[in-house]
C-alpha cells in the first residue's frame, strides 16, 4: 500500500476550511453557535488556520446529551470551530482511503447509504437460504486509539495530518466502562489503553470505516459469502450453506479479536432468510421488506412533537414537511404503501390546536 504524503499544505488551506465551514454549516446555520461564526467567517477561519499551522489548536470541550434511538445513546457533540476543522481534515485524508474500501462497506459514503446497503441484502434473502447477521457489541465505544492510528498510519504518511488526527482523538474523553480483556493482556492493559469515538462528530463515521476496513477485505477476499454488506458496525452474510457461515463467524470473530472489538452475543445470529432478516431498521424477507415496529413508533412520536410544536408556533409546515418527506423517503422502499397512507391520515396540523393523544398499534406492522 502506497503511503500518501503533503496533505498539510492543502487540508489548512483557507479554501479547504472555508469548504470545511460550509459544510459544517449545512442545515443548522440557525444554531446560535453557527450563526456566531459565520458572522464573522473570514476572522475566524484565519485564526483556525493560524493555529493548525503553528501547532497551538487544540480541541474545545464536547456538549454532551443523551437521545433514545431507539436504545439510549450517549450523543457528544463538538463545538463548531472544531466541526470545522473535523470537515477540514476528511476532506483531504478521506478520499485516499476512499479508493482502498471495500464496495460493500456502505456508511457515510458517497453514492452508497442505507438503501444501497438494503438492495444487497435483499438480494442475499432472495438468493440465498442463510443469513448471518453480526453487530459487534460496543463499537464506538471500544474502538482503540493506537490500533487506529497505526491504520491511518499506513496510507498517511505526513506527519502534521497523524498529529492533527491524534489530538481529535485525544480530545474525546469516553466514559469510563467495564474493563474488557483480550489475549495477552496485563491487570492494567484496558486502563492503560485509550478508547472510544464520539458519537455525533463527522470524523468519528470515516474512523469508523477505517477501522472495519480490514474485516470487510478478509469477508470479501479470502471468506466470500455470495453476498456481503456492512453499515456502521452491522454485518450481514449471505450463503447457502449454514457450515460455511458457521466458518465464517469464526473468522470475523477472530479478525476483530485482533483490533479488540467483540461481537454481542445476543444481536449475532445465524438465520434462515425465509423466516426473515433484521437488518437496519427492516426486516427482510424473500418476497418483501417490513418495516421494524421501532421505526414505526419513533416515527408517531416524532409526528405528535411536531404536531405540538406546530401548534405553539415554534415551526413552520416547512419544517413539518421535510421530516415527513425524509420518513417517506425511507419508508417507501419496503412495502409500505398501506402503513404510509394510515399512519399519515391520523395527523393535523392546525395553529393553537393540541394534538390529541397517538396511540401506537400493538401489531407489528405488515
């Protein structure tokens, strides 16, 4: 693997960091903390740029709140300045590992995403008659710092960029957790060793990638199910033969023990595709796709807070209008058409009129 060097002089340019602003911006320039910067974009970029280049930045303290999604996710968000700077440095190091991922890795990648991921797996349901699915237990929180800049390390090799990516890094502090050992550990190797992602920042999706890219290659090349597809840290494997997959969650199980990931033991399942494969959010069946109950639900709730948000005057139908197309947009790729057409048909929105209580169906939708 040839090494790509003189990255700094382009990721601290001032037309990479005016790009970077731009696109950290994207959809939430009416935050105060946005519209701060952008006021006075120039002045700031400049001083953004006067500190990467004489080694002074240093990452601002994360926000820190929780969501339900539907699990309870710890969200970390950084202050925009950093944002920037985070946009600034994907730009330029992510297309050099873009040309070496693996075309079945489909998170936070131009011209792949969730639908892309999906139309594989239907492919593997209506094919094939097993379906592995792995979700390895913990990921961002366990995603080890030395181990990923060794990675970074192998196809950078300019020295500002690394250091630049280990401060990012480095700027994170990940709640403490339970001590997760692996062969060859000391007492202390767990406590002695950095870990964690933050959940919500722009370089944490392209680490994240990074980081399974040496899975996805071993799936792909040496394991080869007849079909393959991983978002985030959800796996998916296609065969006709259970033994083979059987082998091959071994082999996965082993090529994460080596960058100290593990599986969770209760979302990792071997399947037959007939009887129907979760898988990001669907559930998939040779002859259609289901949407999850969860989905459903967060989509009601989401529809009763706009509903009163509406109604109080703190939105307007435009804002109404592009959440709902954005579920449409999702929900229309299964068979839906009926779900849709009922779950719509219960909301309205009217200026100082409260929404009435949304009850949630008991059966899984069809």
């Amino acid at each position: 693997m040839k090494r790509v060097g003189h990255l700094w002089p382009e990721l601290t340019s001032f037309a990479n960091l005016l790009g970077a602003a731009q696109a950290a911006a994207k959809g939430k320039r009416r935050r105060p903390d946005v519209a701060a910067f952008q006021f006075h974009l120039e002045p700031h970029l400049f001083d953004l740029r006067a500190e990467l280049l004489d080694g002074s930045y240093r990452p601002g303290p994360y926000r820190t709140f929780t969501i339900r999604d539907p699990k309870e996710r710890l969200i970390s968000a950084a202050p925009f300045r950093d944002r920037v700077v985070h946009h600034a440095f994907t730009r330029v190091v992510e297309p050099i590992f873009e040309r070496r991922f693996s075309p079945y890795s489909f998170a936070c990648r131009k011209g792949m995403g969730t639908h892309a991921a999906l139309d594989v797996a239907r492919k593997g349901v209506r094919h094939c008659r097993f379906a592995l699915r792995l979700d390895v237990s913990k990921f961002f929180a366990s995603v080890d710092h030395e181990i990923l800049m060794e990675q970074l390390g192998r196809a950078v090799k300019c020295k500002p960029t690394l250091a630049l990516a280990g401060s990012i890094l480095d700027g994170f502090e990940s709640p403490a957790s339970p001590p997760v050992y692996f062969p060859g550990d000391g007492l202390f190797t767990p406590l002695e060793r950095k870990t964690g992602l933050p959940l919500g920042n722009q370089t944490s999706q392209f680490f994240a990638n990074v980081y399974l890219d040496g899975v996805d290659q071993l799936v792909v090349h040496r394991l080869r199910p007849s079909f393959y597809a991983r978002y985030v840290d959800d796996l998916v494997l296609f065969d006709d033969s259970k033994e083979r997959l059987r082998d091959m969650r071994a082999a996965v199980e082993a090529a994460l023990e080596q960058v100290r990931l593990r599986l969770h033991p209760a979302k990792s399942r071997l399947s037959e595709c007939r009887d129907g494969t979760p898988f990001l959010g669907w559930r998939l069946l040779p002859d259609r796709a289901r949407l999850q109950r969860g989905n459903v639900v967060r989509f009601q709730r989401r529809m009763a807070e706009l509903q009163e948000d509406h109604a109080e005057g703190r939105i307007d139908l435009g804002r109404v209008r592009e959440s709902v197309r954005a579920w449409i947009g999702h929900a229309g790729y299964g068979d839906t058409w009926m779900l849709r057409k009922n779950l719509l048909s219960r909301f309205r929105f009217r200026r100082g009129v409260r929404p009435d209580a949304v009850l949630v169906p008991k059966q899984e939708p069809r």
